[in-house]
C-alpha cells in the first residue's frame, strides 16, 4: 500500500511512499457545501428588540446560526468566548458602542468580521468604523437581502482569513490526491471498509507498526470524508513535552502566565469543520488524557487559563505503534478514552506479511525517485535478483525504509538496472514471512492453515516490539538518535522505551 499526500512531518512523507511537490493547501478555502454542514455563525447587537427579533428571525430562515444580545458589553463577552464568524453591531447601544467593541474585538487573533450599523449613517462613522477593522458599515433603514449578501461575503472572508491560519502553523506542502497501492488481499479489505468509514463522523483508531502508513491513512479519510474542503490538522504527540502539548492542543488565554501576551488558537480550534490527526496518541501523560476525553465527549473545551468553554465541531483521528489495551491494564492509558477513539479501528499490517507488495512498492518508489536530465531519463528497472533480496529482507522500518532504500539507489544508479548488490539493505535477511491476517476487522479475517508448524513461538506484541527495538539499537551501535529516526519513534520515546524494557548497553552499562 502507498499514498502521495502532503504531511507536516517528513517522516510521515516516507511512511507508505508519499511524494510531494510544490506548495501546499491542506486547509483548503471553505465552500458553500461546507456551510451547509457547519453553518455561519451570527452574533447580532441590537438594542432595539423589535428589529433585533426581525433579523434574527430571517436569519435563522437563512439557515444561519444566530445569537442575539441588547448591549455592547455583553456582546464583547460573547464574542470573546465563543466562536462567531460574523458579528452584526449596532453603533449606539447600553454599556458600550458597536465602535468601541469593534475595536477591543479586533484585537483578539482570528476575530470575527464585523459588520456595523447605524441609524445616524454619516461619512465620518463609515470612515471609523473602515480604519477599526469592520468588514463593511450599513445605514438604517436596510434591505434584509442586502444584510443576507454582507454576511455571506463577510464569512468567505473570515474562512479564507483561517486558511491562512491553518497554513502558516502547519507548513503544509501541496500534493497529489492520496493513493493507495497494494495487491495484497487484507489490505484490499481494508480498502474497501476505509470507503465505507470515510463518510462517518465518528472517530477512527489506526494502529500498525511504524512506518507502515498510518498518517497518510488518516489523510485518505479525511480527503474521502463528508468535509474535505475543511483543514486537515497534525499533531505528533510523542513529539512535545507534555506541557506544550497542552497548549498546542487546547490554545491559551491572554495572561494565563508569564509570556502569554495574546490568546493563541489551539489546533482543537483550528482543525473547526475539519479533522485532528493524533498521532502517537499512547504518548499522552494521564491528565492530558481527561480533558480530551472531555473535549470530545462534549464537543467543547476551555484553554488554559481560560474559564469560558469553546465549542468546536470537528472528527478526531488518532494513530498508535503501541497496545492500548495493555497500557489501560497497566492504568498508563485511560479505558473510557480508549473505547472513545476505538469507535472504529483500521489495523495496518507490516511491511514484511505483505510479501505480495513489496516489488510493486519498489517498483512505484523507483520510477518516482528515479532523478531525470535535462532530455528526460525513462524509469529505472529492478533486476529480479534484486526483486529476490527485497522480498528476503524483513523491513523493520516498514514502508517508509523500503521508501529510503528506493531512494538511495535511484539517486547512485550508474545503470539503467538496479541489482541486489545496489540496494542499501541492512543485516535482517530471511526468508519472506507467510501473510497473516490484519486484526481489528473481521471482514478481512483469515482462517489458519493446518500446515503451521505447531511448535511456532506465539510472541506478545509487547514482546515483539522489545525485541524489535533491541536489535535496531544493536544495527546501529547504539546510537540512540539513529535507532530512533529507523523506528520513527522520538528519541524521548526511545528513552522510555529502553528504561521501560531495561536494555543495557554492550558492555554492562545500563541505558
């Protein structure tokens, strides 16, 4: 299996042979299609309550989703804790005017457009109200269509003003549609219930060994999913220390603590009418874990240091090398958390049972990487003693080092044929494992075969991954951060993982 797809980590752009080029638009501008599933969110100002319910009536008619409010301080509250696209001001209000919010409002990051109106219009308040930041400035009487229009604008404004959030934090990369290789029965099984799951909302829990295609698993279901035009947004959880991880999560208030000068949007906010992508989720400490819980159980949560609740609405991926199942009976993972994300699960098998796949990933990788002069250089070939060691070999990295192995020989062929003896492959050479069935979807379950020798050593997955992480540790001397970039794990986690299975190191010095 492969995919071509942007990502915000490299390594995730070499987990099943991703290529990308150019530059990118993973959040892509918002359509009228995603309005109709996430409608435009309407704060209306109007002390007088008679024209206040008029509008508000026509607009919720529109399809809008509206709130009102008879006076300009509790319209800033309002729109300081939650969400709005647009807001609809009147100038002369109680408490505060429609100007004087406008200003403290637009202060805030990513506010809301903000429409002004007046029954006393002059030049003067329109030219105010401009340089404040409004989107645009009525006069009373109005039309209501002339209000319907404002709106619609002023929120394909404030979509494309949140795009350009999602892009500058995210650093995406443009790519070509995901695509999924394979030829392998399970995996096509997979494909199939992938269709089926892409259309729901609910969460999804992608497990499988490193490397072997999980975030570009969660970008298909996203590109396939009911709300593709929305962001897709990234997160590495093994990647932070728990404390920023927090506050990239949930976002942060204005003097929350010492060096929080402004509020910062959390990727929780930013991914509204799109989708999170949690990856390495088992990598999250106890506490973190209670308030995603929380958060997506309600469809709300607060930012540090706030004490308003935002709501947002957006589907949650999540993405794990490790047992969680294990880890809740060591109480390290949360079970209701677990049962939360595990609504569905797509189980990725590793490179080595897909035996059936690897010259054809080869072959896509070669043809992909093969670098090409100024008169064009057709593809470079795999000789079949080349094919032969590809398939022996056992792949620890998975697809992503099948990927890098690719790479390296396109980039040193001398000839237009690549032999074993140009494939950069490491010591872990054997015979080509029997395909095995992927858990966690019946449908794609195999009956055993009665030839399997009876004697096979049946290994925990725990004990398979100790073993796994010992003998890349012994491939590269040692050298943590080498051994940690193979496993595509972070060389914190790497640490843990070393402590946890008390490794020591080549001369009885413990790690």
């Amino acid at each position: 299996m492969t995919m071509t797809t942007s990502s915000a980590t490299t390594s995730s752009a070499t987990a099943s042979g991703a290529t990308t080029s150019g530059a990118t638009t993973s959040a892509k501008t918002a359509s009228a299609e995603s309005a109709a599933t996430s409608p435009v969110r309407v704060l209306i100002a109007e002390d007088e309550a008679h024209l206040g319910t008029i509008l508000e009536q026509f607009l919720l008619a529109r399809g809008f989703q509206v709130s009102i409010v008879r006076d300009g301080r509790t319209a800033l509250e309002r729109l300081r804790s939650e969400a709005f696209d647009v807001a609809l001001l009147d100038v002369v209000m109680p408490e505060l005017d429609g100007l004087e919010v406008l200003r403290q409002v637009r202060e805030e990051p990513l506010p809301p457009e903000i429409i002004v109106i007046t029954g006393n219009g002059t030049i003067e308040t329109a030219i105010a109200a401009l340089k404040l930041g409004a989107y645009d400035f009525l006069s009373k009487p109005y039309r209501m269509a002339e209000i319907e229009v404002l709106v619609r604008r002023a929120w394909e404004k404030r979509m494309l003003a949140r795009d350009n959030v999602v892009l500058r934090s995210q650093l995406y990369r443009q790519a070509p549609e995901p695509v999924f290789l394979t030829q392998f029965a399970p995996l096509l099984a997979v494909r199939h219930m992938m269709t089926k799951v892409a259309a729901s909302n609910s969460p999804v829990l992608i497990t499988g060994e490193s490397g072997t295609g999980k975030d570009l698993v969660a970008r298909l279901l996203h590109a396939e999913g009911s709300r593709p035009a929305g962001p897709f947004i990234a997160i590495n959880c093994a990647g932070l220390a728990e404390s920023r991880l927090e506050l990239e999560l949930f976002g942060v208030e204005k003097g929350a603590f010492p060096g929080a000068d402004q509020r910062r949007l959390g990727l929780f906010e930013l991914a509204a009418g799109g989708t999170l992508y949690l990856d390495n989720i088992g990598d999250l400490d106890l506490k973190l874990q209670g308030k995603l819980l929380r958060a997506l159980e309600t469809g709300s949560f607060f930012r540090v240091g706030g004490t308003q609740q935002v709501a947002v609405d957006v589907r949650v991926l999540a993405s794990t090398t490790r047992d969680l199942s294990r880890m809740v009976q060591a109480e390290t993972f949360r079970d209701d958390l677990l049962h939360r994300i595990n609504t569905i699960r797509i189980a990725l098998p590793p490179l080595r049972d897909r035996a059936t796949d690897i010259a054809l990933l080869a072959r896509h990788f070669l043809a992909l990487l093969s670098p090409r002069g100024e008169q064009g250089r057709s593809a470079l070939r795999l000789s079949d003693d080349a094919v032969a060691a590809l398939e022996r070999y056992r792949w620890p990295g998975n697809v992503r080092e099948l990927r890098n192995v690719m790479e390296r020989a396109a980039l040193l062929a001398t000839h237009d044929t690549v032999h074993a003896g140009d494939l950069p492959l490491g010591t872990e050479v054997g015979a080509a494992a029997r395909p095995t069935p992927v858990q966690g979807a019946t449908a794609i379950a195999e009956p055993a075969t009665a030839s399997a020798p009876a004697t096979a050593e049946v290994l925990s997955l725990g004990e398979l991954e100790k073993r796994h992480i010992h003998d890349v540790l012994e491939r590269t001397n040692w050298h943590q951060g080498r051994a940690a970039d193979l496993l595509g794990i972070s060389p914190k986690t790497l640490y843990r993982k070393i402590r946890e299975y008390g490794f020591a190191r080549p001369g009885g010095r413990s790690s």
